[in-house]
C-alpha cells in the first residue's frame, strides 16, 4: 500500500474497528431476537460494542508515547523528508 505502511499497531487497529462492528451486528441480532429486551441491556451492549476502540486508541497513545521517549517521533515533524 505504500511506503511505512507496515505497522503492527495498524493491525491492532483494524482487529479493534472489526471486533467493534462485529459487537454491533451482533447487538442487533441480540435485539431482533427478543434477546436484549431492555433499555438498560441495550445501553450496556452499546458500551461494550465501542470498548474496542477505547483499546485501540490505549495501544496507539501507548505506542506514540514511547516513539516520543526513544526519539523516534518528534513534536510538530508530520513525515520524513523525501529526497
């Protein structure tokens, strides 16, 4: 896909979006099916099906934070320069 594309937190990311929609369609067929009756279990299973992407923004900072600390990332730099 292109160059500094092969990143293992991308792949976090992608795993985290896809679990998230996958939590709703099942949340869905959770409500269809009687399953999930209340507004008190709908709220819950709406909290739990974006709990994915809470995890993949901890793993992103995380990573960042540490690229930060070793030097590797720079305040205010948005790419290398191409020469």
């Amino acid at each position: 896909m292109g160059e500094g594309t092969n990143s293992p937190v991308l792949g976090v990311l992608i795993a985290c979006v896809a679990a998230s929609v996958a939590l709703v369609a099942l949340g869905f067929f959770l409500r269809r099916s009687g399953r999930i009756t209340s507004r008190r279990g709908s709220l819950i299973w709406a909290i739990v099906a974006i709990a994915p992407l809470f995890g993949a923004g901890a793993v992103m900072f995380g990573k960042h934070s540490v690229d930060m600390a070793s030097g590797k990332d720079k305040s205010g730099v948005d790419s290398s320069p191409v020469y």
